[in-house]
C-alpha cells in the first residue's frame, strides 16, 4: 500500500462582468474574428473593482468544499498558485484561510505563472504522500486583468479572470496505475525564455506592478514541444499511452496550442476539455476551471483518468496523471 492524493472535489469561480471580443473592438484595434481565429477566445470575465484574487479563490474553495461535503476546518494545508496576489506579502493563501475560518495548518502562494496549478498539484501531492498533511486544498485564482496593458491588442485579448480549485485527501491505496488519485507529476523550468513572456515591474527591480509583456510566436513555437515532453514522461512512468486517457484538460492559453498539443500526442479531438472560448487564459486558474465544467456537464467521472498539462512564463511547464 502507498498513499495518493484523492480528488474529494473541485469548484471554481467566475467573476460576474463577462467581456466579449466585440466590446474589445469598441475599445481598441482588433476584432471578433481576428481574436477568434488566432486564439479561439471568444469572451472572458473580469474582475469588478473591489473583487481581489483572494475574494475568487475563497469562492472557488467554498465551492471544492461543499463538493467534497466535509468541513472546512478538517483541511491542513492551502497552496494557492497565482502571479497576481493581493499584496506583495503576506500570501493571499493566508486570505483564503482566514475567509475559510480556517486557524491551524499551513497556506503559502506558489508562483509558477501559468503552469501554476500543476506545480501546486505537485507540492500538495508530495506533502500528502510524505505523511505530513491528510486534507489539501489546491487553489488556481487569478486577476490578471490587473496586470494587462489594455492598448497592447496582442495581450488584452488573451486573458480573463477566475479561480478553481481541488480538495485533496491522502488515502492508503495498491500503488498501481488503477488507483485514484495523483499518480505521477513532473515539472520544468528554464529561466533562459524570460523576455519571451514576463512582467516588466516588481518591488525589487521597478516598485512598481508592472504590465504583462509577450512574444506570442515565440512561445507558441516553444509551447507544443515543451507540453509533449512532460506528458510523455508521464507516459512513461506510469506504463500507460494515450489511448488509457480518459480526458486530456490542457491550460487554456490557446486553441491553436491545444489543437497541435493533442494532435502530436494522438489524443482524440473528443476527449479534448476546451474553455479556452468561454474563459480566456486564466493563466494558473485555467486548468481547475476547466476541470470544474468538465465534472459538473457529466463528462468526467469517477475512474476516469485525467491529463493536465500547462506552460507558462519563466519558461515553466509541466505534467500531471490524476485518476478521478
């Protein structure tokens, strides 16, 4: 017997101002069917004013918890991925805790950009197999809407706001690729690709936030081989191919990434969860979001084994094998 980390539950939370492309075009030079055919974006939500990371990822874990039904107060651990905390310190993992009524464990932020979730996943997962923590929540929550540079018309288009996020309990299990629960993670990184996709401010080097700055073909040129890489390393530690997948849940940055993600790894179109349209990249959020919509219409079930995978700035990128 080995411990997992078993999915109990996941929510999430948009926030309620939906922004479509049309509006956009109002605002700047673009367009409904540019944005469409270059990202398969079609609408995002925005956060109101007043509404802060920490206020989504609350709702988005009031809604994991009442999907797992169990009390608040049996979690012991939070890890919270986000690139756009409240406040530069303290972590707005602690936020989410003191809005859970929550006063005993840890919280701490984890800041890998847009694979964030997946790294969270990762951190929460080896915390419950060592023995240290029973219950997990693992939270993606963003406002990136904050960070946008909204007369740059190649990155305002992209982004939304949201926040998902997953409760998470070890439990004794055989140990083999049947089981539920994370089965394997793997995670990347190369800071060698920061002028590809960055914040150009921060409390050390500018005092200020900063804006989100993007070689969009770069990355797109980096993302594909970068996102088959992890995944086939999951491949291979599990013994398992493609064709056992279930359902393949990518980070929702862009469609045409996703498409050729998929396609390069011989994963059916239909087994493909797709947000991207309705959410924008929700950058660390993206991920439980869409797992949320995929549980909630019916499509993921219990046994079914699930793919993450995410690339972000830095560059970050990696993998995760989940059995629901």
């Amino acid at each position: 017997m080995i411990k997992r980390s078993v999915v109990l539950g996941c929510g999430s939370y948009l926030p309620q101002r939906l922004v479509t492309n049309a509006e956009l075009a109002n605002r700047i030079d673009t367009s409904d069917e540019w944005i469409v055919q270059r990202t398969g974006i079609r609408q995002r939500h925005i956060a109101a004013d007043g509404e802060f990371t920490s206020h989504l990822a609350i709702n988005a874990a009031r809604a994991a918890l009442r999907s797992a039904d169990i009390d608040p107060q049996s979690i012991e651990l939070i890890v919270l991925a986000t690139s756009t905390p409240d406040n530069t310190f303290p972590a707005t993992a602690v936020a989410v805790q003191n809005g859970l009524g929550i006063t005993h464990g840890a919280a701490f932020d984890l800041q890998a950009v847009c694979s964030g979730f997946v790294f969270a996943l990762a951190t929460a997962d080896n915390f419950l197999r060592t023995g240290a923590y029973k219950r997990a929540l693992v939270i993606g929550a963003e406002t990136f809407s904050r960070i946008l540079d909204w007369n740059d018309r190649g990155t305002c288009v992209l982004f939304g706001d949201g926040a998902g996020a997953l409760v998470l309990e070890a439990q004794d299990l055989p140990g083999t690729s049947a089981d539920r629960g994370v089965l394997t993670t793997h995670l990347r990184s190369d800071g060698r690709h920061k002028s590809k996709l960055y914040v150009d401010g921060g409390p050390s080097s500018t005092q200020t936030v900063g804006h989100l700055r993007m070689e969009g073909r770069e990355v797109f040129k980096h993302a594909v081989g970068m996102i088959t890489d992890v995944i086939v390393d999951a491949f291979n530690a599990t013994s398992l191919t493609a064709e056992d997948i279930n359902w393949f849940v990518p980070h929702q940055a862009n469609k045409r990434i996703i498409d050729a993600s998929a396609h390069k790894l011989h994963i059916a179109p239909e087994k493909v969860v797709l947000t991207v349209d309705r959410h924008g990249n929700t950058s660390a959020a993206s991920i439980p979001l869409a797992l949320d919509v995929a549980v909630k219409d019916g499509r993921i079930k219990k046994g079914d084994l699930v793919l993450l995978e995410a690339m972000g700035g830095g560059f970050t990128w990696g993998s995760a094998l989940v059995r629901w």
